[in-house]
C-alpha cells in the first residue's frame, strides 16, 4: 500500500511538471489515481465499464474463443478462425476494446506518444483477465506472461517496447499465480502494418521461435490484433517451446 502510494505521487508530480492531461479528453488531472492511470475519472470510469462488458460477454460465449472478437451472427468461432488451420491458434483468447475512435486515440497515446501512465491501467485490466482466465481457462494453474517479441531494431528505432513495458508492470504488481516468460525471440521481416492479410501470415511464418522453455500454461499479450497472424505465429512458437495450453490476450482488435 505504502509503495502504491509513493508511486502515485511520483505520477502526480510528473504530470504536474510534464502534463500529459488525460489521455481521451484532455482534461487536467487532479489527483494522484488520476495521474497514475493517465485519465481523469469520467473517462477511466467508462473504460472501466466497456472492460467489465468485455469480460461479461466472454463468459457468456459471445467472443470467439480462438480470437477474442465480438460475435455477431456467428456461433462458438468466427468465421476468420474457421478458415485457419486446426490447432493453429490459442485454444482460448480475449480482445478487450475496438481499434477505432477513442479507443485508437487512447493507444496511440500510450505507444506513440509514450504516456507511462496508460500502462498503469492497461496493466490493471490484463492482471484482471488473468485471473479470470486462470479460474475459467486454466483451472486454477500457475500462468506464464508472455509478452510478444518485438521486430529486431524496433527498440532501438522507437526507444522502448511498449509491450514489455506491460510485463514489467505486471511483475511488479506480482499478479498471483503469473510471472513473465520472455521465451520468444523474432527473427528480422517486414513491418506487419504494410501487408494485408495473406502477406502477414506469410511474413511471419518461421520468423518468430522459442529462444528458452516456455511455461505450460502460456498467457500471451500484445497491443493491435488485425489479422490474428502474430498471435497464430506466437502461439506454434509456444507449443514448440512446450506450452499445453496458450490464451491470448489483445488489448485492442481492428
């Protein structure tokens, strides 16, 4: 509780020496939760609302189960991961919020413009389905984090990696039952976001691989699903690396 504390007012005083404001409107923030998450109440409370629909409607079979998407006239997979091929995906998966509108404004604040702070909440929102994931998917079991490899050089062309900054968040908040696993390594191909759909799944064929053993029950994040490419690619790499059993976790889907 005392480090908690300690940590907001570091977050407090940053924003107000280097204000970042909140992350969708703009708007001051005017206490220390406030700076912590990089969004004034209003705008977290209503994220926070959207996140616990997210995981209501998972529960009750309306995502599919090998992406995380929506359903909307399909029943038990979306038509998507029909087509893929058997065994290819994660046996289980979520994908919290839509890439469009103020939710493509809010991850361009945290990747982009590298406002910390929005890691603080996304990181609370992925320890959260965790361990929903762990009593519902993984029965209970000890939960690897995996956090999707970066292209080699992207750390050193953007200055950091926006998604093992989330596994270091989620170590420090020393989520039950998970700690992080940086078992995959990605070997050098194009940039995803210049390739459509057949181009991405064959870019990425053979270019991500286990560099050490992975956890059994493999807990896999990333930012922007679009195709699933990345994550079908993560996924193979996992279960040759050992992982049983691997759900993947999407902050945003397109």
């Amino acid at each position: 509780m005392m480090r908690e504390k300690f940590d907001g007012a570091i977050f407090s005083l940053r924003e107000c020496l280097f204000p970042f404001g909140c992350a969708l409107c703009g708007a001051a923030l005017l206490n220390a939760d406030e700076a912590w998450n990089g969004l004034c109440l209003d705008c977290r409370t209503s994220l926070d609302a959207e996140f616990r629909e997210t995981l209501e409607r998972a529960a009750a079979g309306g995502t599919c189960p090998r992406c995380g998407r929506p359903l909307v006239s399909e029943i038990g997979t979306c038509l998507s991961c029909r087509a893929r091929e058997e065994g290819s995906l994660p046996e289980g998966a979520l994908a919290l919020f839509p890439y469009l509108g103020k939710y493509k404004k809010l991850l361009g604040a945290y990747k982009f413009d590298k406002n910390i702070a929005l890691g603080n909440f996304f990181a609370e929102k992925i320890a959260l389905a965790i361990e929903a994931a762990r009593q519902s998917f993984f029965d209970g079991a000890t939960v690897g984090i995996v956090p999707v490899p970066p292209r080699p050089g992207k750390i050193r062309s953007a200055g950091w990696d926006q998604i093992e900054l989330l596994a270091r968040l989620l170590e420090k908040r020393r989520v039950e039952g998970a700690v992080a696993h940086r078992c995959l390594k990605r070997l050098k191909s194009k940039a995803q976001k210049d390739l459509g759909r057949e181009g991405r799944r064959a870019n990425l064929r053979g270019r991500i691989e286990p560099c050490r053993a992975a956890p059994e029950a493999a807990f896999l994040i990333d930012d922007v699903m679009t195709t699933g490419s990345t994550i079908e690619a993560c996924a193979r790499a996992l279960r040759e690396g050992g992982a049983k059993s691997v759900f993947s976790l999407c902050l945003f889907y397109d």
